[in-house]
C-alpha cells in the first residue's frame, strides 16, 4: 500500500511544485477576468491587475445584450451535440478494426496507411468549399461538422489505448461467442472510458472553439455559431460614421482590451461547466477507473 | 453456451471489421481526399476568378520562391529551432505535471489544480501576449528582479539572444494544463495491483516511477511524441505574430509569419497550398521515420 | 419592346447626352425637394418618356416601373442594432424601405459578412464558385482588376453617365477625379470607387500644462521640439518618477504600423523625413520625372540622423522595438509620455487620458517644417473600395441611381426638405446607427475640413445650423455643450471634449495652416512585387530600425540602398514606371 498521512519532503515538495504550478496559470486568468470588468481608461492605461478597476459591464453588455447571441449559444450547442457524437462514433468505429493486428485483420496495414495520409495531408480549403458547396451544405449546420468528421489524430490515439487493453479479456468473449461489435462494445468501451472521456473533451473544445469554419460556410451572421459571432463583435469601428452620443459613450466605454477579455470569459464559460464531468474520468485515483480483472 | 462468434472464421470477422470502417472511409474520402486535388493549386497561380482548371500553370515557382529566399535558410531554422523546443517542452512539462499530481492524494486539491492550469489554453494570444509582454517588459517583475540582483536590465522581446527562449517558454506555460490530460487519462489506466504488489517487494516512490509508471504511460508519450512531429514547420503563428517585431526578426521570424506577410499584399492560395504541402511532405518523413524508429527498437507497433 | 430596339435607343439616348454635356446646357437639375419627379426629363428629351424602363436606365432619379430585385455582398457587423422591437434585417430595414421607395429596387443578400477579413473570404469563395452577386465591393486595386481582366465585371462608363448625379461628380471632384482614375481600365470606368478623406496633415500633440509647468516657449524648430521633449523626459513635470517619463513613442506594433508610412495616423514621425523632402514608403515623382521609391532616396538619411540623434539623447522612447499600441496608448492615456505624432482625430485617441484627469491639456503643432516654413504632407490612396457590378446583370445604372440618391441624403442636403415618412426613418437609423446601409455613400476628399467650417460658422453665428449634413449637425451640438460647459465653469463631457478638440481645435489648426500636399503616384502592385515585395520590406524595416535605435550608423544607408535595388528594387522601380506610362 502507498504510505497515507505521512508527510515527508518529498511530498512536501511535490505540493510545493504543483501550488507553484497552478498559481503561475491563475495569474492571467485573473487579469483576464479583472480586464473584462474594468473600464476602457483603466484598461488602456495598463493599471489592471489581477482586480477590476473602475468596475464596469460595459463589455458585457455589448457582448451579451443582443438576441443573436443566444441563436448563436444554441447552434454552436447542436453543433458540439452533433458533431462530437459523429467524432466519437467514427473514432471508435475507425480505431477498433485498426487496433487489429495483421492476422486478424489484414486489410489494416491498407487501411492505416489512408488515416495517415489524411492526417498529414490536410485537405485544401478552396476544394473542400466546393465540395461542400456542391452537397448543398452552405449555411447548414452539416458544413460544421461533416468536414471535420474523422478527426485522424484522435482515431491514432483511441487505437492506441484500444491496443493496451489486455488480450485475455478479448479471448475470454471470443470463446464465449460474441461478435467483433459485441467485443467492442462489451469491453473495449469500457475499459477505455478515460480515453474516451479526454477525446470527448477534446472534440467538444475543438467544435466550440473553431470559428472559421462558421465564417467559411455560413453566409449570414444569422446563422453563426457562438465563437464565429464572438470574434466579429469589434471596438474598431469607424468613428466618423457614428452620429449618435450613446455610440460614441459605449465606444468611449470598451476597448479592445476589456472587450477581448470579456469575449474569452463568456466563451469559456460553457467549457467550464462541462469539464467536471468529464475530469472525474481521467483525475480519478489510482484504485477506481482501473482495469478489472 | 458458445455463441455464434467462437464459429464465424476469420475471413467472416474481417468484414465486421470493414464494415466498421465503411462510414469513417466514406467521410474521409467526400471531405479529404476529394479536396487534395486541390494541392494542385501548388503549382499554380491560382486566381479564384479562373478557378482550379483554368489558373495558370507555374511548375515549382512557388517552391522555388520559398526556398530562394534571402532570408529562407533564417526562417526554416527559426521556424524547426522554435518548434523543436515547443515540442520538446510541450510533453516534458505536462507529462512531469501529470506525474507530479498523480502523488496527490487530496482530491480536492488535486482537482483544483487541474481545473485551473487548464484554463489558459483558452485564452487567445492576442490577449495571453499582452500578459507575456507585461511581465517581459522593461519595467516588468523580471528585470526588477534582475536588478534586484544587481543585474543590468534587458530588454528581452526586443533581443535575438532570448526571443526563440520566451516563445518556447510562455508556449509550454499556456498550454501544459491542457496537454497533460491525456497522460492524465493514461495514468489511470495502470493496473493497481502492479502499485501493491511493489509496495509488498519494498519498492520506494522512484522504483514505483521508474519501473510502473513511466514504462505504463510510455506508449502514449511516444504517440504523442511521434504526432507531434509532423508539427515541426509549424511554430506557433498566433503567438509570434503577437509578439514579435523587425529586431526579432533574425530570430523568430517563422515559416508562417512570413507567408503571411507576403500574402498580406496579393491574396496567395497558391503560395499557401506550397507551403502546406512542404509541412505534409516533410510531417510524413519524420513520421515513418519515427514509426522506423519505435519498431526497431522496440517490440510495439504505433501504426 | 424588342431589346434589339431597346439598345438602339439607349445609343440615341448616350449620343443625345454626351453632346447636351459637350454643349455645356445641361441644367444642374438636382435641385432638392422635387426628388421624386423625373429630373432628367428634360436632358434625356421627350422620346424617353415613351418607355419607362428605358426612362429609369437613363436617369438619375426615375424609379423602375416595377420593384427590381438585385443580388448583393452585404457587410454586416456581427452587432448590428434595429430599434426595439422591430422585425427588421439587412434585407428589410429603414434604407432598404428608403431605396424601394425612391427607386423601387429590393436586395437580396447572397452573403453578409462581418468584417472585411470575412467579407474578403467570401467574396473569394464567391468568385471561385463563380457565382458572384449583382452587385459587391472590393477592398483592393488587384482584386479590381483581377475581375476586370477575367471579363467578370460590367462596363458602367454609359451607366455614369447617364446616371450619375451633380453631386456625385462634384465629390469625385473633390480629389480631381483621382478615384474615377483608378476605377477606369482602357477608357472604360469597371466601378463606382468609394472615396478616401483626407485626414490633413500630422501634427505634434505636446502636454500644454506641462509646458506651462516648466515656462516651456511654443515649438518652432527641430530643436525646439527636442528640447521640449527633453525637458519633459528630464524634468517630469508629471510627477512620474525619475526616468518615467518617456519621449516621444513610435509605433512599429504588427504589419501596418512603423516608424514612418500611412500618412496622418497615430505614433509615426512622417514630418519629420517629409520636412528634408523624403517621402519613406511612397512611390514619387523623382526629379527626374520618372517614379521613384522614396524610402531609398537619400534625402532618408538627414531624417534617420534626427531620429537616430533624438533616440541616443532620450528624445525618442527607448523601448520603441516592443512598445505594442496598447503599450503607448497606456503611456499616453496614464500620464506617462506628453509628446506625440497624429492626424487631427488624436483627443478620439486620447480619450482615456483625459477621463483618468480632466486638467490635462493637449496642444497640437504642425510641425517640423521644410526650408519654404510649411509642412510637407503626401495624400494617400484615393480609394477605399471599389463598387462593381456583374457582367450580365440586367439594371447596371441601379448602383449608380442607388449611390446618388444616398449621397443626396448623407452629403447633399436632401434629408432637410423631404418630410415623407421613409426619408425620416431612414435619418433616424443613420443618426442611430441602426442596421446597414446596403450601398452606402461616400464622402468629399476634404470632409474634414469642411466639416470644421461648417461647424465654426454656425458656432459664430454666420451659418443656419440646419444649413449643414446631418452629421456634421450632431458635431455641431457636441461642440455648443462643450463650449457652455466651459462658460458655466462645468466640467465638460467626455465625448464633447473629445469633438470639441477634434472638431474645432486641432481642425481649426489644419484649416489654418498652409501645407505642401505631395501626391504619389502609383498605389497598386507590379508583378514582382507580390513575391518579392515583402523581402523588401523586411530588409527596409529592419535596417531602418537598427539605424533609428543605434545598432548601426546611419552611413549604413547607402549599403541598405544597394542591396535593396540588387534584390530586386530596381527591377521593380523599372515596373512601376511601366505601369504608369
């Protein structure tokens, strides 16, 4: 058993490293958080720390004063919905044959060699507009997620993990009679749920945050998802086409700095919420999560 | 009871087996393969007006411009110096991070920690380099603490000596959180009876490390380290475009900085496309090279 | 009618134009308030009349006898604003209303784009998949002429003809024609140009207080200003701290800032090469005659010294290689640097400084001057984008009918006397900002200025306020509560400080002041260029910037000169001068 309650320097040092750790990364959240809250002077004028100065929404209400943005939160919501289902089932449907080896599955040597052709030779993007294009998918919420279908490097790390489970459970349902779907879903899910969990989160993030294929596909702000509409909200607008005093206060109000910032906070948030759900499967000690024999 | 699988041959279960490929295969040829005719755009002067079939023809001109430059040798040796370290540091760190929290036994601690240097990889470098540039700068906490100690103060963004140093450095500090949590998930696969039975045989914290731990999350580092590869043109255009200017330039001008610029006076897909396909070209060597590699000299396969 | 009869008759139609115009009788109709008769009735002679279509294709302010529906590229900002509670969209708003009502055309938006990296995008993609709206703009000469070229744009030179308002063709004259210039390819004008406005000249914004502070006497010489500057940086008259205090910043943050180019924007020391007679980054006339580059001529070398001088002494900020913008708009806004280069629109760019301290007083100079005792400034580019329409669209004149009717509006003084319904919506959306304009105006080169004499005349008393557009009208109130603030010894508001500094003080001063106007005389690209300009540049920038903070001598200049036309400059000198002969 692994020593409990004892402190000795090395474990003292090992919480001195990772508090050390931590609170280098919790410096620019902070600043980031404190910049959003603070007024254009205060913010142009660099005198935010880690404390908001001359508190202020001003950003916020720029960012979330508006119906677009919630028809934006909800099409980017479908789009992590459906398209991390899609990544999932065609990372586990890809890796699983491809975790084989040459005596089960002969066509794998073939088959791997296409994934990694994929991978390093990324499809040109004037091409695959018109492909899209073609299919009709322009403004559709498929041109968000189809392109982007397979993620490759994903599907080499699943068959990865797929490979280290050990063979004696694989055997012991072979004999039993199941089929290769049964075998896959009986067993090798389950004992890669951390695996499948991180590759989750990585597909959620990747999803929430790719703005641009929201701009390439999507001909209307209308139809923007969350990020896309995020990142064209500007401060730099032309200030001799503004007549109106409220306009001219606001953009007296919100620089680019408290706005960028306050972008980023709203945009995480989501991501925030969903990570406790998902970090349980791979922050687990060391006795649960593991392998059962 | 035997099932119907213990009798089904094996001819029978391949084609389970390309039946489960069949829907991945067919995304992958609508929406990569089509497109990578595309590529052909390379060796053109694409216009968007006269299209892929008619633009003209301009042979290896566009390769050529890249590596006739007067500054090419400069830029694709900032470019793999920069990223080299990048990569080296971007599994150095997490995994040493991952290692390090996997001793924590206070859960809530532990959790605390992980949510928080997650964070920063969702915050854009155009707003994570004003962070970098405060604590770089002349008067930031750095060289107040250099000439706490007595030593001259320096401008570090502005010197060819540290640029390449702080790129690599603030990269791997962005982003560790976020890269060790897959090293994370590979930890909790170790058996724990290997942990109890070392611990029965006397072995201390290094012994566990060396002889269970480390060789149990070794093939994911080195798929990590062998997917990270095909990276090595790419060296972080977000970041060094936010933080660099003409001084730097000897040194942290990179690949992608570059083409931007040029592409900045006439839109070039095609000089765009050239480039993609030198990063893929030389992705794939270092990746067979890497798989060449790992079979040699040991018994896994990564492919 | 046949459209064989049709064409027929838009010839005779041109002929009878052309020679009215020739003949000088054509009457300036556009005479305000009768907008909705059609005012060109008697230009176009009586025939005309007979079909209503040909009627409305050959003048200016004729509605289409039946709604035409037009395809368009549409920039729409992600935030775009209606007011509460109405149902509008890009598509159906107070200036589509306006447009339908006016000239009974409706738009269709194939694509709405964001900003004009997006818009950019998707006009591309529009292009490649060859499907382009009826009408859309582009940012840049080369994609002009890229569409030009492939035969994808429409001739508009009858359409402008024909079509064109008084007004419209007094703007363009506002900047000799330049605009309509560069929009012709072979005799034949391929777009309606959305004008540049000059900004007028840099000028020197020094802290007033500050020199007051220190008995610190106007600025008039190179000298004056570094001693200025010195003593600010020396003195702290802010109360900074020892060595706080930085001299003046210049911005080289990203691609488009540096030390010098973009004439009249903010942190650059254009004046100063400009007053030794260098023009950095633009192409000039040379002496002898032909195009020269002026960043490699060696009237470079006096301006580099100054700089190179004013950096060793503490003049210049000594951390200009890593001052981001933010970085020196901190400085200036925290009280931290009290000396700087910009166009007249600095108080928008100072705003923070005088939030964070109302007492702060800026005072501007246009300044340094040349040996003739004026400053020397170089207009920019003509044109900010270019309108077109697509080959086959059936209405070409629509863009143009649709560009005179909003410059009636915005420039002209239409709004004043049209009280229907549609005209007032759409003065409130433009005064609001609400929603986007589909094909918007453009301005006069001098808009600046003569917004400072409208407003100055109406604040003197000798101008109906009524008697300006509607946006200079709002500048003129902002200014009147600043200057009553000022009378009942109030603190003013922000943003009326801001349009009074602007509007009235620094404007006042580019009024006021006589100024060289140097006029480049290429803006686009050679063929070379788009390979091997930015090598080019780069060595420019970097060896211009090591000479500036003291790496090298400035004799290396000559060297730099060299080893820029080797690599290729003289090639692309010798381009230029093609190009524009």
């Amino acid at each position: 058993m692994i020593k409990r309650g004892k402190l000795d320097s090395l474990t003292v040092l090992i919480y001195v490293v990772v508090t050390v750790l931590g609170l280098s990364c919790l410096f620019p959240i902070l600043n980031t958080l404190a910049l959003s809250f603070s007024s254009s002077a205060a913010a142009t004028a660099g005198k935010v720390g880690i404390i908001p100065v001359d508190f202020t929404l001003s950003s916020y209400q720029k960012i979330l004063n508006d119906q677009q943005l919630w028809r934006s939160f909800l099409i980017s919501m479908l789009r992590v919905l459906l398209g991390t289902s899609l990544n999932i089932f065609l990372v586990i449907t890809l890796a699983y044959p491809l975790s084989r080896n040459q005596r089960e599955f002969g066509a794998q040597k073939i088959y791997i060699k296409f994934v990694l052709f994929a991978m390093l030779f990324n499809g040109v993007m004037v091409p695959t507009y018109m492909v899209v294009q073609k299919l009709g998918m322009i403004n559709s919420i498929w041109s968000l997620i189809f392109p982007g279908a397979v993620s490759t490097g994903n599907v080499i790390l699943m068959m990865n993990f797929f490979r280290s489970v050990p063979k004696a459970l694989e055997e012991a349902a072979e004999i039993d009679g199941a089929t290769p779907f049964q075998i896959l879903w009986n067993i090798f899910i389950p004992a890669s749920k951390p695996c499948i969990a991180t590759i989750v989160l990585f597909c959620i993030v990747w999803h929430w945050n790719d703005y641009f294929s929201g701009l390439l596909y999507m001909t209307k702000v209308h139809n923007y998802p969350l990020q896309t509409y995020i990142q064209m909200i500007a401060t730099t607008f032309d200030i001799s086409k503004i007549t109106d005093i409220k306009k001219l206060q606001e953009f007296l109000m919100i620089s680019e700095k408290t706005l960028n910032s306050a972008k980023i906070v709203v945009s995480v948030i989501p991501l925030l919420l969903i990570y406790p759900f998902l970090q349980k499967y791979f922050t687990t000690g060391l006795v649960v999560g593991a392998v059962k024999e | 009871m035997k099932g119907i699988g213990y009798f089904m041959s094996r001819p029978k279960k391949q084609w389970y087996y390309h039946l489960m490929m069949l829907p991945g295969m067919i995304f992958l040829i609508i929406f990569n393969f089509i497109p990578m005719f595309g590529i052909v755009m390379a060796f053109q002067d694409f216009s968007p007006a006269k299209g892929i079939l008619e633009s003209r023809w301009i042979g290896l001109d566009n390769f050529k411009f890249i590596f006739g430059l007067k500054e090419s040798r400069q830029i694709f040796s900032n470019t793999i110096i920069i990223s080299f370290g990048k990569i080296l540091l971007g599994i150095l760190i997490p995994v040493c991070f991952s290692l390090l929290l996997n001793e924590i036994k206070a859960q809530f601690f532990k959790r605390m920690v992980q949510t928080i240097v997650y964070m920063p990889h969702f915050l854009s470098w155009v707003v994570f380099a004003a962070v970098v540039q405060g604590i770089f700068s002349y008067d930031g906490p750095i060289n107040a603490l250099l000439m706490a100690v007595g030593v001259e103060p320096v401008m570090f963004l502005g010197s060819n000596q540290w640029f390449r140093t702080i790129m690599v450095t603030t990269d791997s500090w962005k982003e560790f959180g976020y890269g060790s949590i897959i090293y994370l998930a590979a930890l909790t696969g170790i058996d724990p009876g290997l942990y109890e039975a070392a611990s029965i045989d006397g072995a201390g914290r290094w012994k566990r490390l060396l002889h269970i731990t480390l060789p149990g999350i070794m093939p994911i580092i080195l798929i990590m380290l062998t997917m990270a590869l095909p990276n090595i043109l790419n060296a972080g255009f977000d970041q060094i475009f936010n933080l660099y200017n003409p001084l730097v330039y000897k040194s942290g001008d990179i690949l992608d900085t570059y083409v931007y610029r040029v592409g900045m006076l006439k839109r070039q897909y095609s000089l765009g496309t050239a480039v993609g396909l030198i990063k893929s070209v030389v992705g794939m060597i270092l990746i067979l090279a890497a798989n060449k590699l790992v079979t040699t000299f040991s018994d896994r396969r990564m492919f | 009618m046949s459209k064989k009869l049709k064409q027929l008759f838009s010839l005779l139609l041109t002929v009878i134009m052309v020679a009215g115009l020739l003949g000088g009788c054509s009457s300036s109709s556009d005479s305000v308030g009768t907008l909705t008769e059609p005012m060109d009735a008697e230009e176009t002679s009586e025939e005309s009349t007979s079909d209503p279509w040909q009627l409305a294709a050959t003048s200016t302010y004729e509605p289409y006898p039946e709604t035409v529906t037009y395809t368009v590229g549409l920039r729409v900002r992600a935030d775009v604003a209606y007011p509460e509670g109405s149902t509008d969209t890009a598509e159906e708003s107070a200036y589509t209303r306006f447009l339908k009502t006016k000239l009974n055309i409706q738009n269709m938006n194939v694509f709405e784009a964001a900003d004009d990296n997006d818009y950019n995008q998707k006009v591309s993609m529009a292009i490649t998949s060859g499907e382009i709206p009826d009408i859309m703009s582009v940012g840049t000469y080369e994609e002009f002429k890229e569409l030009v070229e492939n035969d994808m744009v429409a001739d508009l030179t009858e359409a402008y003809n024909n079509c064109a308002s008084d007004l419209m063709k007094e703007i363009y004259a506002s900047n000799d024609n330049r605009s309509l210039d560069m929009a012709t390819i072979d005799g034949k004008l391929y777009a309606i140009p959305t004008t540049t406005i000059s900004n007028g000249p840099e000028m020197l914004w020094l802290r007033g207080d500050w020199m007051d502070k220190l008995g610190l006497e106007e600025p008039k010489t190179l000298d004056d200003i570094k001693n200025i500057v010195k003593a600010f940086v020396e003195k702290d008259p802010g109360e900074n701290g020892a060595g706080k205090t930085v001299g003046i910043p210049l911005c080289i943050d990203g691609d488009t800032n540096y030390i010098y180019g973009n004439y009249s924007g903010a942190y650059k020391a254009n004046n100063i090469f400009t007053s030794f007679g260098a023009f950095p980054e633009q192409w000039i006339e040379g002496k002898d005659g032909t195009a020269v580059y002026g960043s490699v001529q060696p009237e470079m070398k006096q301006g580099l010294q100054v700089l190179a001088d004013w950096y060793k002494e503490g003049v210049i900020d000594q951390q200009l290689a890593v001052r981001t913008y933010d970085d020196i708009r901190a400085l200036v806004t925290d009280g931290k640097c009290g000396s700087y280069f910009c166009g007249w629109w600095a108080p928008y760019e100072l705003a923070g400084s005088y939030e964070l301290n109302p007492d702060v007083e800026w005072r501007a100079y246009i300044l340094p001057t040349g040996p003739d005792n004026k400053v020397t400034m170089w207009s920019g580019n003509p044109n900010q984008n270019y309108f077109v329409v697509r080959k086959g669209f059936e209405h070409p004149e629509l863009l143009i009918k649709a560009k005179s009717i909003t410059l009636d509006y915005n420039q002209g003084e239409a709004a004043y006397t049209d009280d229907s319904v549609e005209c007032k919506e759409y003065l409130d959306y433009v005064a609001h900002g609400y929603g986007v304009e589909v094909i918007g105006g453009f301005d006069w080169y001098d808009a600046a200025a003569r917004a400072y004499q409208h407003i100055s005349e109406a604040i003197d008393g000798t101008r109906n306020p009524e008697e300006m557009n509607a946006y200079e009208h709002s500048l003129y109130e902002s200014c009147s509560k600043y200057l009553e603030a000022v009378n009942n010894n109030e603190k003013p508001e922000k943003v009326n400080w801001l349009d009074y500094n602007a509007r009235m003080v620094a404007s006042k001063l580019v009024n006021d002041t006589e100024v060289n106007i140097v006029q480049p005389v290429f803006f686009s690209q050679t063929d070379s260029m788009s390979l091997m300009w930015e090598s080019l540049k780069t060595l420019e920038r970097t060896t211009m910037l090591k000479i500036v903070t003291n790496e090298i001598s400035v004799d290396e200049f000559d060297a730099f000169v060299e080893e820029w036309m080797n690599a290729g400059g003289q090639q692309i000198t010798e381009e230029v001068n093609e190009a524009i002969n």
